[in-house]
C-alpha cells in the first residue's frame, strides 16, 4: 500500500466519524458518522446539505486541521498526518490578515515558503491582476468590499498552486450577482488547469451549476452521505445561463426530492433548539 | 448631505481649537479674579492664593524656570525615567504576554500570581525600591516598570486570546510554521491591542517617575514640587503640575502620531474610506 496507484483519488475521506467531546467531559456530538467521500483527480465535487450538518467539519477534516475520531483521510494515496500540504483552503468568513495589505496577503503563502520577497512580489502582482485587482494592491481588507475580499482570497489560495481546492461556502455572503460573477470565475481559474474541488454549499442550484458531481448529506447530528449525483452538464457552463436548460432543472427536481426532508429535518430540529 | 450633518453638530477644526484657548483662558480668567481683591474682599481673595496660589505668579515661575534654563535638567531626568520605565515595560509585558498566551502550562501556574500582583496597589513599592536601587533614577523606572508592565501584559494576553481561528487556520494552510505563525499573526494582533494601551501605559510610566520622585528623590519635575511644597510655595507646586500636565499631553501626541502610522490597516471607528 505505501506505493500510490496511478489512479489513486486526489482525496479520499474514508468511514470517518467526528464526535466532540463538551468541555469537562459528559455530553458528547456526533457530527459526521460513517463517511465516505472520494474526490477524483480533476474532479469538482459539490457537498450540499441542510445548515448545521457538519459539512465545514468535514472540510476540516480534509485539510488536517481537524482530526477524525475514526476512519482515515488519504490524499493522494498517502495517509494524511498534520495539514493538508496539498491543499488550498478557502473559508465562509473573512480570514485575510487584516493587518497586510492585499498584496501582502496574497504572497503571504510564498513568503512562508521561502520564496525571495522579489520573486514573490512579482507572482502576487501577477495573480493580483489575474483576479482583476491590480489597482488596489495597495489597500487593506477593510478598504475592500465583500466581492474584493473573496478575490483576494482567491488568489492568495492559488498563488500556492494546490493540488486540491477546499472551498467552504465561499461565495455565501455575497449578493447573487456578484456570486454568479464569481463563480464563473472560479470556474475559468479552474477550466484551466483542473484542480480537484470540494466545494461545501446549503445551495442546491449553485452546486449543480459548478459540479461535476452533487454530495448530499443528511441533516446533523450524526450526518451522512445520502445520496451522490453525477452532473453531466456540458462544460464550458456559465452559472447564470445554465440553471435554464431543461437538463438542470430536470437534476435539480431529482436532487432536491432527496433534499427536501433532511432540510425540513434540520429546520425542525433548529427550531427545537 | 452626511457632511452637512456632521458639520452642524461639530464646530471645524480651526474653530474647535479656538474655543478650547477660550475655554482655558476663561478658567485663568476665573482664577485670576477669585485671587484678587476685585470681586471680593482682600481677604476671602488672600485666602483663596493661599491654597490655589496665584495665576500671574504660576506663569511668572514657569517663565523663569525656562528662561533662566532651570528646569531642563529636571525635565529630561523626569523624561529618562518615563521613557524607560515605558520601553522596559513594554518589552516585557510584550515578551511575558507573548509567552504566556502560548503556553497553557505557564498561564495556568502563573494565574494567581499575576492576579495578585495586578490588585496589589503598587505604588507603596517605591519605599521599597528606593531602598534596593537608591534614590537615582533606577528606582523610579522600577516603580513605572511595575505600572506599564501589567498593563502591556493583559492586553497582550487578551489579543493573542483574540486572534480569529478563521486567519490562524489560513495562516496554517498556507503553510506558516509556528515561528511565522507568531511573527505575522499572534504579534500583529497583539501590537494592535497594545497600541490601544499606549495611552494608558505612557500616562502610567509617567506617574511612576513623577510618585518616585516625590517620595525620594535629587532631580526631576517631582522633586521640584516637593521643594516648593515643603515651603508652602503654593506657586511653585501649581507651576510644575502645569509642567508636567503639557509634558504628558506632547507624550500623548506623540503616541497617538505613532498610533496612527503603525495602526493603518485598522478601520478607524464608525468611518470607512469610499473607494
């Protein structure tokens, strides 16, 4: 097993369940049971499901930053110890430093690497550009709008070249038309060298319009893959145009059957709370 | 429209600044007249110099000290101190903050200690310190160490407790090892609450020198007003705590110039730069 098969999948979440335990011991929460998740090579995979059902933990676990209490991750075909190294994490909240400007930000990864600050000024510039930002390196995040900010985020998660994307609803706080802007975006960036992707989202139609495959999990605790869709949406796709082929409304209707009581579930159980 | 707003209920710059010369000037003037036999009788106004002194005899001492360069040694011993009462504390506040924060073990046994020596009122060590350093300027820094040093320390604390898990978690993706970790993410947001600090901390190392002096001392502002004090030269003590009050308003100046040049990718409260 230590020698990786060609065909070994970018990541592999294999049986994994996540249980915390409260502070002080006592009370314990399951928030993923039994999960099996494989990303090919190349491959944009979207996990959808109802709000609280631990989708973020499940991206946790994929970049390392979080430990499963069972199962295993492997990323390429090797165990995964500590941080993912191969992969680029995009977060639902603001994570840039606040205190480096935008350019900062996005060298920050090659600065940690080692790269000479020069070499490394000169990449942020050009990816700074890439995402339609040249004109405002010079600015901190607080200067930036909403849509600025994920930009930047972008390009300080790709500037590192990850083998894989880890994106937790990135787009989620952002009105619709700058969302759709971004995604087609992402979309392009990805067209062009095919990264494998998950991509963590609560909206059904944006998943299906980005994906090359649909992940839905059951309402938490104790979340669950449910049910697992193949999108064979032609590519090129632009995320607006899309959503009014007969095709994807034709998935969406079969996807949102299986959605529609683990939503109505959670929604239950939120209002219990 | 918001400017108009905004002007209507706060005078400008310019005018600002004349009103608070009105306002000082108008306290001086009050001054002046409860101390002169104008108003009221010779004297009420006698009594009333007695204990508030005289303000044409105030100005009167702080011209002479300045003039007759008097007061120069004493406020650059006065300023050592601060300063490096100020520096010392700073750094070490920085440093055992840091230190601290970082290591749950440290934090959990040092607890009750730093509590208690945080509620002691530390002023009464200066005996104690003019006993250990002598009555030079040491033991003066060592009283505003004690003063700056706590201060520093639980804003420290408290920023690198506050530092949001979404940019350390980034930082972590991105690669950053632990020393990067605390060079771009625990230091950055802990300087940011300890520039918020300054102003208090900068105010502290002063009173630390200022009380050192007073309790003991050869030089400096405060043993000035000691002097004057032990002669009933009401004068006097009023004109070195005029001194010292402009003394710390130029501090504060220069902290909140050094505030605003470190502290730039901070929003400044309530307002947003257009883009």
């Amino acid at each position: 097993m230590s020698f990786p098969l060609p065909t070994a999948p970018a990541l592999a979440l294999s049986n994994v369940t996540v249980t915390f335990v409260a502070q002080g011991g006592g009370s314990t929460y399951t928030a993923v049971r039994d999960t099996t998740l494989i990303v090919g090579e190349g491959e944009f995979v979207s996990v959808v499901g109802p709000t609280g059902c631990g989708k973020s933990t499940l991206l946790n676990i994929a970049a390392g930053l979080l430990e499963s209490s069972a199962g295993s991750v492997r990323v390429q075909g090797e165990p995964l110890a500590g941080i993912n190294r191969h992969a680029g994490y995009m977060f639902q909240s603001d994570a840039l430093l606040p205190w480096l400007s935008a350019l900062g930000n996005v060298e920050l990864g090659l600065k940690y690497r080692g790269v000479e600050p020069g070499a490394a000024r000169e990449q942020a510039m050009a990816w700074l550009a890439r995402v339609g930002l040249s004109g405002h390196a010079g600015r901190y995040p607080h200067q930036l709008s909403g849509g600025m900010k994920k930009r930047v985020a972008l390009a300080q998660m790709l500037i590192l070249d990850p083998k894989i994307l880890l994106m937790d609803e990135p787009f989620s706080a952002l009105d619709i038309q700058t969302r759709q802007l971004m995604e087609n975006e992402l979309l392009e960036l990805w067209s062009a060298d095919r990264k494998s992707v998950v991509f963590i989202t609560h909206d059904l139609e944006e998943a299906i319009a980005l994906s090359d495959r649909v992940v839905v999990l059951s309402a938490g605790p104790a979340a669950h893959p449910m049910g697992d869709y193949v999108i064979d949406l032609p590519r090129p796709r632009d995320v607006a145009e899309v959503r009014l082929t007969p095709r994807f409304v034709e998935l969406h209707t079969g996807i949102w059957h299986t959605m529609k009581d683990e939503v109505l579930k959670g929604y239950a159980q939120s209002r219990q709370k | 429209m918001r400017k108009a707003a905004k002007s209507e209920a706060r005078p400008g710059r310019g005018r600002l600044a004349l009103y608070h010369a009105l306002l000082l000037a108008g306290v001086f003037v009050f001054w002046y007249l409860m101390t002169e036999p104008l108003l009221w009788s010779e004297e009420a106004a006698r009594r009333t110099a007695f204990f508030f002194g005289k303000p044409l005899m105030v100005l009167q001492q702080i011209w002479e000290w300045f003039a007759g360069g008097k007061i120069y040694e004493h406020l650059l011993i006065t300023l050592i101190e601060t300063l490096l009462a100020f520096a010392i504390g700073t750094l070490g506040g920085l440093g055992v903050g840091l230190w601290l924060a970082l290591s749950p073990l440290a934090s959990a046994l040092a607890d009750p200690y730093i509590k208690a020596s945080n509620a002691m009122p530390r002023v009464i060590l200066a005996p104690i310190f003019a006993v250990w350093f002598g009555l030079g300027i040491v033991s003066k820094v060592a009283l505003g160490f004690t003063l700056v040093f706590f201060i520093v320390f639980f804003n420290v604390y408290q920023g690198v407790k506050e530092v949001s898990p979404v940019v350390l978690n980034n930082a972590r993706m991105l690669g950053a090892n632990s020393r990067q970790l605390l060079r771009t993410v625990y230091l950055p947001s802990a300087m940011s609450w300890v520039f918020s600090s300054l102003h208090t901390s900068v105010g502290m190392a002063f009173v630390g020198a200022v009380v050192g002096e007073y309790l003991g001392s050869a030089r400096g502002v405060g043993y000035l007003i000691l002097q004057a004090e032990g002669t009933f030269d009401i004068n006097t003590v009023f004109a070195g705590i005029l001194v010292l009050t402009a003394f710390a308003l130029a501090l504060d100046t220069v902290v909140t110039a050094v505030e605003n040049r470190l502290l730039v990718w901070r929003p400044a409260q309530g307002e947003t730069e257009p883009l």
